[in-house]
C-alpha cells in the first residue's frame, strides 16, 4: 500500500499542491497531521494575515469542498492541528463511507495497517485546537492503544527528539512505540530513529513538500513539488 503523508495545507495553494501529488503518486491513502488551514473568526489578526484573501472568505460550504478532489481519487485520513474548522472535518467521509477525521488514540485499521493519532496542541488552554495534558491523557485511558502500532501521526513535535518538540509528547511517544511517527506544525523537516522509531518531521504542503511510504518495503521518500 502506497501512503502520501501531509501536514500543514494552510491555504489554496497548498491545496493545489496536495491535488498535484494525489495525481502524480495515486496513492492509496493520505494521512494528514492538520493544520488544513481556518478562516474562524476566533483566530488572531496577525495569524489571519498569513492567509490568502480568497481562502478567508470561504464558507464553510466551500471550505469542505476544497477537499472533494481529495475524496474522489483516495481514501483521507486526518488529525486536526491548531488552524482547523473542526466542524468540517469531523464531517468528511471517504467513498466507502468511514471517516476521514482520527479521533486522539482511536486505532484505524487499514489493509491490516495500525494507525493512531493525536490532535491538536498540548497548551493547557483547554480547547480543542489547544488540548491540556490531563485531556490527553484522559483520551488514551478511553481508548488505551496496544502495540503494535505501525503509524503514529501528531500534529505537534515530540520533545526533545524535534526542534520545538512538546514534552508532554513525549510521554506518549515512550507509550506507544510505533514503527513510523509523523508531525507537522513547527514547519520543519527532520528525520531521526529513536528506539527503534523512525520519527519524521514533515515540511508544509503549502509550499510542495510531503512523504510517500511504501507500507510493504517500509520505503520512506520526502518530496517536493517541482
């Protein structure tokens, strides 16, 4: 199985980008570590100015959308980061009808293939976008994932192993011990194995950068748009 590995879409033009590798590698699967990008009006002034004027005048109507080339040509599952309209990801489905949004530490189980994911941000602020450490923890007791795990995907980086990395991750990352490990958010490619895990930082969709792996070889690829 052929999965393309993503995080931080961000805006049109990273939505453009993510069309162009779903046509170019046609992957079975795309799993996403979030931040798709907000126009909530709950975000900052400066935080918005980051975005597109076309992107923050999207409905929401439209905004969903965005993802409908996604969905025709394979199957998407995703986190949330901290720039998400959760209302629309909670709703997406794929084809065969399951949904693309992970819950924190739900297992999915795809062609005998163990994923498990982590939304958000650890803050303390207490919200969905910006998860506290006793939240999160109450998310793994209610769903207590076993090894073995083959993909771990966060939107956060896992201290210290990661420029920027959160401690609280850490926890989890010793916990859950899976074969691969992805993160977004800080916006920063990095590639380390530790304890047997191979931890990898994804760069921005926005600007064309991505992963492919080959779930059968265990073959990793980063890539960039040309």
């Amino acid at each position: 199985m052929k999965l393309v590995v993503v995080a931080d879409v961000h805006d049109l033009a990273g939505f453009a980008n993510l069309y162009r590798a779903v046509d170019f590698e046609r992957p079975d699967v795309v799993l996403s570590c979030g931040d798709w990008g907000s126009n909530l009006p709950t975000q900052r002034k400066h935080v918005l100015a980051h975005y597109s004027p076309e992107f923050l005048k999207l409905t929401p109507g439209a905004y969903e959308e965005l993802f409908t080339p996604i969905l025709e040509k394979t199957r998407l599952i995703s986190l949330y980061g901290n720039h998400d309209i959760l209302d629309v990801l909670y709703g997406l489905k794929n084809k065969d009808g399951s949904n693309c949004w992970l819950p924190s530490f739900e297992k999915k189980l795809i062609d005998g293939l163990t994923i498990v994911g982590i939304n958000g941000n650890v803050s303390g602020k207490g919200n969905p976008w910006n998860v506290t450490l006793t939240e999160l923890r109450a998310q793994y007791a209610k769903h207590r994932p076993v090894s073995p795990i083959d993909i771990v995907l966060s939107h956060e980086a896992v201290a210290p192993h990661q420029y920027k990395g959160h401690a609280a991750l850490t926890e989890f990352f010793n916990m859950l011990q899976p074969r691969f490990w992805f993160t977004g958010h800080i916006h920063k490619e990095s590639d380390v194995t530790v304890d047997g895990v191979r931890l990898i930082g994804l760069g921005m969709m926005l600007y064309g950068v991505y992963s492919t792996l080959d779930t059968e070889t265990g073959e990793l690829e980063r890539k960039s748009l040309k």
